[in-house]
C-alpha cells in the first residue's frame, strides 16, 4: 500500500481500492484516510470484491460488495457521469 502514496495523482478523478480477502472497517477508513491526504479532490472507489468486512460495520465511503464486475460496472457508471455520493462524507 506505501508504494501508491508514491504515485502522481495529477488529473486523476477516481481510485478504486480493492480487497479481496476479510479486512477490518478500521484498515479501510485508514486507507482512504491517506489517499485523500494525497489527492483530496478524488474519488476513492472501495471495492470489497472478497468475503468483505470483518462483521458488518458501516465505513463512510463509495463501497461495491460483491464481484469484481459489479466493481468494473460501478467505475463504468461513474466514468458516464452516475450520481455519486458528496465526497464530504468520506473520511479524511
């Protein structure tokens, strides 16, 4: 993961994270704590394309669950213009 925070963010709109094995909800706000440190105007697309979440906790952030095309169809939707939610609720 610290490779990424090496990398320029110059003109993009959209980051999708994905995990693909059980992650805690804490490990996930961490992660898109620090990419919004990094580029505060992008959107962070987490994708939860494994057994999830450790229990069913809420994370505040634009989350697909389930498989990796319902993770391709999100970023499709995005990319064509789909409502998203207001990044101030992500956290920071």
């Amino acid at each position: 993961m610290s490779r990424i925070f090496s990398l320029d963010t110059k003109g993009v709109e959209l980051i999708c994270v994905c995990y693909l094995e059980i992650v805690s909800a804490a490990q996930v706000r961490y992660a898109v704590r620090r990419i919004h440190r990094m580029a505060p105007d992008v959107l962070v697309l987490v994708a939860m394309v494994g057994s999830g979440l450790e229990g069913e906790v809420v994370i505040p952030s634009n989350v697909v669950r389930g498989s990796l095309q319902a993770t391709v169809d999100r970023v499709v939707a995005i990319a064509n213009g789909a409502t998203v939610p207001d990044k101030s609720s992500e956290p920071r």
